[in-house]
C-alpha cells in the first residue's frame, strides 16, 4: 500500500495510483508504515520517480507474499522538493508519525547530512543510499546504508585507472557538496596512496548551469585521464556536452551519476565511452537481472542504483521484522545489523557495526548508450 500526505504532487508527477491491492487477510491487519522521502519535484525529481518505483515495486511483492507478521506494508511518502531545508521538514512530518517504523532516506549525501541530528532524535531505522562515508560512522546508531561508501568507490576508481588503464595524469572534478568533497578527498588520497598527484582538481556548486570555465581547464592541465565525482544527473550532461565542445576527449572515469540512465537521456553521445563505478548493473547477478526484468514490465524504462537500492531496502527491512518478531525500533536495528550473505539486486549484503552492508562495485563502461560490465571488484572490508 502507497499513500502520500503530498498526493496531489506525487498524482501529479508520476501519475500512478496510491494504493497497491492487497490480500483480503493482509488488507484487514494494520499496516506496518514506512516513511520514505524523496523529490517528487524539482530539479532531481527525475531520481526520485526511480526511487519510488523501486520502493513500490518491493512493497508489492511482500505484500503479495502475505506482508511480515501478517500486517501489509504502507508507504508514506513525503516530497523533500530536492533541497536540503525542505528535506528537513519533509522527515519532520513523517517521524512526527509513531506508527512508522522505519524510513527510506535521501539518496544524496548532503540531505541525508541535513536530516541527521532528526533522525537521531527519532530512534528509528532509516536506510540510505548516499555515499559519504562519514554518514555511518558519525555515531548515529540509525542509519542503514545500500550502497557501497566512497571508500570503495575511490580504491576501485583509483586501482582500475592506474592498473588497467595504465593512467597517470589525472584531472579530478567534484561537487562542492558534502558527497563530492568527501569522494574527492578519498579518491585524491588514495592516488597518493600509489605515488600520484593530480595535475587539477576543480570544484563546482550543484545546479551549475555553466561548466566552461571547468571544461577548458581540464583541456589546459596535460591530464591524460578524468575523474569526476558530479551529484546531479543535469550537471553531468552539462559538463559532458561542455567538454566535448572544447574537443576534450581524454579517458573519462566517473562516480555512479554518469551511468544513470537520466544522466545518459539528457548526455546523448557526449557519455560514450566513459567508464565509471556502478553499485548495480542488471547484468551483475540473477537477482538484478530478475528484478530489472519486472521493473521494465511494470515502468516501462530500465531502472537504475536510484531503484534498485529501495528495493532491496524494502526487502532486507521485511526480513528482518520478521526475524526480530517485532516492529519495535531497536529490535529492527539488531536485526538489520544482523543481516548476513543476503543476495541482493545491488550485490550480497553484509552489515558491519556502523550499518554499511555493501563492500564493493562494479566497473562499467558506456559502449555507444549501452552500460556493460567490465569487472566487479569486492572487498572483505
């Protein structure tokens, strides 16, 4: 079951229905209530429509299974409009509801950031899919993460750059925001880690409408090889659009946002032949070919990370109220921390002590519009 206290928008912009049909047995229990916030408008609405319909689809599937402990699932939604103070007050409302018992969080680092001192204070779950490494081990016992961090994506960026394309002259572009600052740190880092400094590294705010001035430095600084660590789906296809006018047509290896299929719409041609880290791919494991499979049949467009990572959240969330017995919010975190060898669409979920469950990534390339695998790397920690 789906509802939303913003139903006009989320009618709106998606157009799809509010309430997902249920088991006469499931319809007549309580639900069990998860709160998920996402920008159904904005300039990253494009994201969250992904997002929930990833949620929605895992919520079909528990409930038609018969719910967890007899009750069916109930998303409430709430739009976070794609800004940070926004996201802040759309939390808000949903923690202000006690029957939820846990929450779909941002997908971006620096809303998730904002939320955090209101997450804490509401003592309940909430899973995350942005990749700033210092969300978990901040100390907020509540957060859950379903993706690999940045300290992944900067060991397997940095290994596949020198050591399988053999690159040395790097020139790294980052969002000055609380995700590309951090991966830019790590990823810098770890260069030097491997006797390399970068010959550039540039900032540039979020919703840039103008790369230009980025695009002739990149084409300025002898780099031979180009990093990026861009946030939103919009600036990516600026910048690339940008670039390629410059005649800039150097080895190109980016963060998981230039493999979303918005960011490849709005690209076209200017992303062919770019590499980058992928968390999902829908040739990457069974399960990932299972779920893109029924996400084509019900959306009618692939999905990418911004659908697979609430889908599998939804269904490690199931597994584990059914095995604490209990909707109460520590037992839910005992057990989510619990959760071992589970074989999700994004990869095979191991949950350390600060709620990272994912330990690796894809590498893959853009072959002409087309997201191929090259190589999965995982680590043991």
């Amino acid at each position: 079951m789906v509802t939303s206290r913003a139903c006009t928008v989320f009618g709106a912009v998606f157009g799809m229905a509010l309430a997902i049909s249920l088991p006469i047995a499931a319809q007549a229990a309580d639900p069990i209530k998860i709160g998920m916030v996402a920008p159904l408008s904005g300039p990253i609405a494009d994201a969250g429509r992904y997002g929930v319909q990833g949620a929605k689809l895992a919520v079909e599937e528990v409930n038609k299974a018969g719910g967890v402990l007899g009750r069916p699932f109930e998303l409430v939604i709430e739009d976070d409009q794609s800004l940070n103070p926004s996201t802040v007050l759309a939390f808000a409302k949903l923690a202000d509801d006690k029957d939820i018992v846990a929450f779909l969080g941002p997908t971006r680092s620096t809303q998730i950031q904002s939320i955090a001192p209101s997450v804490k204070q509401a003592g309940r779950p909430v899973m995350i899919g942005g990749t700033d490494p210092s969300l978990t081990l901040a100390g907020n016992p509540w957060f859950f993460r379903f993706r690999p961090n940045d300290t992944y994506t900067a060991r397997v960026m940095s290994d596949y750059g020198l050591n399988k394309l053999g690159k040395k002259k790097w020139a790294i572009v980052h969002a000055t925001d609380a995700f590309g600052t951090t991966a830019k740190n790590l990823f810098a880092e770890a260069l030097k880690n491997q006797g390399v400094t970068p010959v550039m590294v540039e900032g540039q705010p979020n919703n840039s409408p103008d790369y230009t001035a980025v695009a002739l430095a990149v084409k300025q600084s002898g780099a031979d090889v180009l990093a990026t660590f861009i946030t939103f789906e919009p600036d990516v296809a600026i910048f690339a659009r940008q670039l390629r006018q410059l005649g800039v047509n150097i080895v190109w290896l980016g963060s998981p946002s230039i493999t979303t299929t918005t960011a490849r719409k709005l690209a076209g041609a200017t992303l062919y032949g770019t590499f980058a880290v992928a968390d999902f791919h829908p040739d990457a494991n069974p399960e990932a070919k299972s779920f893109s499979e029924k996400y084509l049949a019900s959306y009618k467009t692939t999905p990418d990370f911004f659908a697979s990572w609430p889908y599998d959240a939804v269904h490690v969330l199931a597994q584990a109220i059914a095995k604490a017995g209990s909707i109460d919010p520590q037992k839910i975190r005992d057990a989510l921390l619990a959760v071992k060898d589970y074989r999700g669409v994004e990869g095979t979920y191991n949950f350390d002590s600060h709620g990272d469950g994912l330990h690796g990534y894809n590498i893959v390339k853009n072959d002409n519009g087309n997201i191929v695998v090259e190589k999965r790397i995982d680590f043991d920690n």
